[in-house]
C-alpha cells in the first residue's frame, strides 16, 4: 500500500532553505535617485556601505552608471529606495547646512590601494577648508604622486560624501571636478569657502 501522506519537512531544514532563498533574493546593490541643489544624484550602497554617488547628467544617466556598478562590482542591481534612506538624508542635511560631516559606511572596493588612501584622506578634509593635490597625496603615502593624486581623485566615485570638491591647485586656483566647475563652486561656496 502507497503511503500518501507528505514527507516530513525538519524545521530547522525549513528555516535554513529560507534564509538561502532571503540571501539569494537580496541585491548586490541597491541604488535611488537623489534629488539635491547641485541637481539629481544615482546613489547606490551594498551590504558595506555607499559605493557609488554619481551626478545623473554628467555621467551619462541612470543607465551608464548601473551599467558601470553591473561591470565592476555586481548584475545583481536592485532599485530600492528605503535602503538609501541614510544616504538621502545625511545629503538633505549637508545641503541644509546642518551637517558637515558624514557618517555613512563607505565601501572602498572600486579604488586601487593608493586610490582609497587618497580618498580617505579627502575624506577627512574638514568642512570650510581646502586642502592641495600634494597635501592628499603626502597623506597618502607619496609626496611626490600629486598627479596620481589627481588622477585618483578624478575617479571618485562618491563625490560630497568624500569632498574632491576641497582638493585645489597648489596655486590656490581651482582645477576640475567631475560634476562641473560649476558644482565645485556652489558646494565650496555652500561650506563657506572663498575662492
């Protein structure tokens, strides 16, 4: 006689299964389009923290930068907006001038060894204050790399949060900004700072 019963399913066996099917279903990266003053921003974080922050119209829009994160770092890509809560509203703040410093995670997996070191030195640029090519890349390591420097901070990935915007010329002149001059100069004058 056939038994027509259903099998026993184990609970823990159950629970396990669901917390691989939780683990697969989650996204790589998770990313939301940012309204700010300096116009929209694409900023997607993963389980580390804020990997990328990318102005919309100078990058070439939603599509390029997902594009670019789907290369680097992972396929796995995944609109959702409430992941980015933190991000939007450290920015919203920055932007209101109650914030001067954020404390978002950041992931640094998309930079070179020297890369990160320089941005992590950007990054600690205090609010209202410039610092020159040659000052990040000393802080970094190499006196003598402030075109590598350059070059590093050219590749930020997460500008305002990590403020390329207050790396100058050693002459005190400003010299470009992935978003624009015109972006460096309205987050400089939105910290104060005279050029």
């Amino acid at each position: 006689m056939t038994d027509l019963r259903p099998p026993q399913i184990d609970p823990a066996d159950a629970a396990a299964a669901a917390a691989r099917f939780a683990g697969r279903a989650e996204p790589d990266v998770a990313y939301a389009v940012v309204d700010s003053p300096v116009g929209a921003l694409v900023a997607a974080v993963t389980p580390q923290g804020l990997v990328r922050l990318a102005y919309e119209d100078f990058e070439g829009g939603v599509d390029e930068v997902l594009d670019s994160l789907a290369v680097k770092l992972s396929p796995r890509i995944l609109e959702a907006p409430a992941r980015l809560d933190a991000v939007r509203r450290e920015l919203d703040e920055y932007f209101a001038g109650r914030r001067e410093t954020f404390d978002v995670p950041i992931d640094w997996t998309l930079y070179s060894d020297f890369g990160r070191r320089v941005l992590q030195a950007t990054a600690a640029i205090p609010f209202g204050h410039t610092a020159t090519y040659g000052q990040m890349a000393a802080q970094a390591g190499n006196a003598k790399a402030s075109r590598a420097a350059g070059r590093a901070l050219g590749a930020n990935a997460i500008p305002i949060v990590v403020p390329c915007h207050r790396v100058i010329g050693t002459s005190g002149k400003l010299t470009g900004y992935t978003g624009g001059m015109h972006r460096k100069e309205a987050l400089l004058r939105l910290e104060g700072i005279a050029f």
